[in-house]
C-alpha cells in the first residue's frame, strides 16, 4: 500500500474523535466498561464453559499455537485467526471496519505505536473491569507503560523489543573492529570498515520513522508530551539533538548501506558479511536464523552503545499488544484469550516459538537466561536482551496518532536521506507537520 493511502486511511481514525474531543476528553482515560461494573473471575469461567466463536486479527505466528492450546484447554471455544496484513496493512482494515460499523475482530494485536491512536477514537475496551490494572507487575516498564494510557489500560503486552546491537563477529575480526561501548565508537568503526573494504557498511538506514524514536528514546530525548487533548512535539531537545548530530556523519559521510531494511538485499547484506550490525529489537533472532541461516555462527549480541560513556541505557523498538475492540459482542471469551496469551500458557508457546516475552517472571527465569543460540555460536544472548529490558528509558510517550506521524515520516525526515537536507531540519519538518494535523484533529498543540 503506497504511503499516502496509508495516510488517508489513518486520518480518518483520528477524524473519528475530533467532534468527540470537544465533548468528552475523547482518549483523557475513563473508563469505557460496562454499565454493570467489575468483571469477576467466576464470569469468565462461565463465559469459557459456554463457549462460543472469537475472531483474533494478527500477524505474529506463535499465536498459532497458543490458539491450539487455547481450544484444547477450553473445548467448547473456537478462535478464528485471521492475518488481515501487517502493522498498516491491518490499521487501514481495523479502522475501515470500525467506520463501517461491522466487520471489525474481537481481538486485534496491535504494535506499541499505534494503540494511542484506537485508543483515541474509542475503537478499545479499557480493560480496567476486567482488573487489568493488576497484571502490571507481571510485565516489564516499557510494554506496560505502552499499553497504560491515560489512566487506563487498553491491551495487555503481547512481546517486547529492547535494544542490542546484532553485530557479525567475523566481520569485526576481519577489518580488526572493537565492538563500540559508545555510539561515536560505533561511527569510527563505521569509517575504519568502510574505508578498508568500500562493499562493507557498519548498518543500512534509508530512513524509518520506528528506529529514529528508538533511538532518541535512549538518548534520553522526549519529544512527544501529551496530557489529555494536550500535545506537544519538540524534536529540539537533548537527546533528539544529540541522536541527529551523530547519525549525521553517518549520513554526510555515506557509512549507511543505502538497502531498505526487509528487502531481499538487506537480507544478502546480512548473510555476505556487507551489512555488519543491526541495532534492533530482542525479537530479532528468529528472523536473523529463518532469513540469513548461512550466516549462522557469524553473529553475535552485544549491549546497544551508550550516547555517554558509563552509562547504560536502553529503549524499545517494536513490539505488540492484543487489545479487545470495543465492538465485540463476546469480550468476556475475548479478555479470557488475552490472559491465556499475554499472562498465562500461551507465554510459554510464544517463546518456544522465538517471541521475546514482556513477562518478568519469564525475563528473570534461569532457563531462560541460560538458552544458547547456536546462531550466535552458542552464545547466551537472552542475557544481553534481559538486562537492555531492565535499562528501558522511562517516561518515555508516543503520539495519539503516531500512526499517521510515521506516516508521513519519509516525506520530512526521509529527505535527509536522498539530499542535501539535514537530519535536524527534516525532524524539524516532521514536527511542524505533526503538530498541524494534531491542531487540525482539536488537540491543543504546541512546542
């Protein structure tokens, strides 16, 4: 789907709360449950001996199992799980179904970035009835402040995604590359690597919206501040400037592999050593192993570097929930599909499956932890991924609409990428126009 059809169906979505902003504080985080109060335990198990059919949307294949063994578990329960497409792909359809007043799932998985903005409009159960507001120590910082919004709680976390940097051993024991503790190591690694052999890149970026806020994320930036219909961006602070001065010698200096992430070259640029790391979510291993198994042995998993020295911080990049729509006719079965997958066995299935948990109790289990990857030459990589989780940045916010920000991503930032355009002018760019859709939307904006 090309970008500007992404971004018309994506406006709608948050067209569909402006009347109600002036209203109601559409999205201020009231709860939306039921007139008839808390939901007990004893009706969910009633609901489950019922039964009945639930329609899950999502793309994420270890559900697959957990829908096994949730029907197993619980007979009389049919779940329909549907792929309706990837990240927009499934938000165009969600919101055309939600417009439509029919057709929309019970159950939707939807990324960190974008609940905001189907919380906004309505489009969710807060699960507060449902005594979701208990489960939060269940869940490590970043995927649970995700999903508690204004005072509610709209998904349980599905996954998470901290920070580490992916690197190919052989090629740093090749060109003689010491693995960076800091991001102004990581870009003299990148100019020694490229200067030796002008084939090789120390990553790819052409420009994503998802890893450039990942990346101000842990330099500590804070753009985005939203309280209530109130929002401000400021992509001038600390850490958004110290993120685009950096990675701007990259960009200047041509050290970036001009390949698209997920594309077939970014795939062989992994596999032929000419892609050298990725900074990038824990979940990334099984798509290193299923798509680049020849390079198998070749990579390993370090802490992501520091913006200064001595620190350790991290961020999250990527990352889903499952949410109930407010629609659903059967939110009892669906709420109960939820706590099997997100809080109960399913975990277990989704990590077998190569899912990084979001679960505490999983992130600190000595199973877990000592798991060797023999993609990364037997190394205890989950280590490295559990301790970037405990070291998520907090305070951390997204945008009530940062579906249709990112959006519009390449079309500001993106530039910096194919001109003369800097990367703090095409931040600059993505403010201004984020702000004047959020004022076009009621929100009250501002800097």
């Amino acid at each position: 789907m090309r970008s500007t059809e992404v971004r018309h169906a994506l406006r709608g979505l948050s067209l569909a709360c402006a009347a109600a902003l002036a209203l109601s504080a559409c999205g201020s985080g009231s709860s939306t449950g039921s007139d008839a109060g808390p939901v007990s335990a004893s009706s969910l198990d009633a609901a489950l001996a019922k039964g009945g059919t639930i329609t899950v949307w999502a793309w994420e294949p270890t559900l697959k199992q957990v829908v096994t063994d949730f029907e197993a578990k619980y007979p009389k329960v049919h779940v329909n799980l549907v792929n309706a497409g990837t990240g927009d792909k499934q938000y165009t359809a969600l919101q055309n179904a939600v417009q439509a007043g029919n057709g929309a799932p019970d159950v939707a998985q939807i990324e960190y970035y974008a609940l905001g903005q189907f919380a906004l409009g309505k489009s969710l159960q807060d699960l507060a009835e449902y005594g979701a507001a208990g489960l939060a120590t269940q869940y490590s910082p970043g995927p649970w402040s995700s999903v508690s919004l204004n005072g509610g709680v709209y998904a349980l976390p599905m996954d998470s995604g901290p920070m580490a940097l992916f690197y190919n051993k052989q090629v740093f024991d090749r060109y003689q590359l010491t693995v960076p503790a800091t991001w102004d190591e990581y870009v003299a690694d990148a100019q020694k690597l490229h200067a030796a052999n002008p084939d090789a890149y120390i990553t790819n970026d052409t420009g994503d919206a998802g890893f450039t806020t990942s990346m101000i994320w842990q330099a500590g930036g804070h753009p985005y501040k939203v309280n209530g219909t109130k929002v401000s961006v400021d992509f001038t602070d600390q850490g958004s400037t110290q993120y685009a001065t950096t990675w701007q010698k990259l960009v200047s200096n041509h050290l970036l592999a001009p390949v698209s992430s997920w594309s077939d070259q970014w795939y062989k640029g992994l596999g032929d050593g000419t892609i050298a790391t990725l900074a990038i979510g824990a979940w990334m291993p099984a798509s290193l192993s299923s798509g680049v198994p020849t390079a198998s042995g070749d990579w390993r998993v370090a802490p992501l570097p520091q913006w200064q020295q001595g620190r350790t911080v991290s961020a999250e990049n990527g990352g889903s929930s499952l949410a109930i729509m407010k629609s659903s006719a059967n939110q009892d079965l669906a709420y109960a599909f939820l706590k099997f997958a997100d809080a109960g066995d399913g975990v277990q299935d989704r990590i077998k499956g190569g899912a990084f948990p979001a679960t505490t109790a999983d992130l600190d289990s000595q199973a877990f932890l000592d798991t060797a990857f023999p993609y990364f030459g037997g190394q205890q990589a989950n280590k490295v991924f559990a301790d970037s989780a405990k070291n998520v940045a907090t305070g951390w916010q997204y945008l009530p609409y940062q579906a249709y920000a990112n959006s519009i991503f390449n079309d500001t930032v993106g530039k910096a990428y194919v001109s003369g355009t800097t990367l703090a002018s095409g931040l600059k760019a993505w403010q201004d126009s984020s702000l004047t859709y959020g004022k076009e939307q009621g929100f009250t904006t501002g800097q």
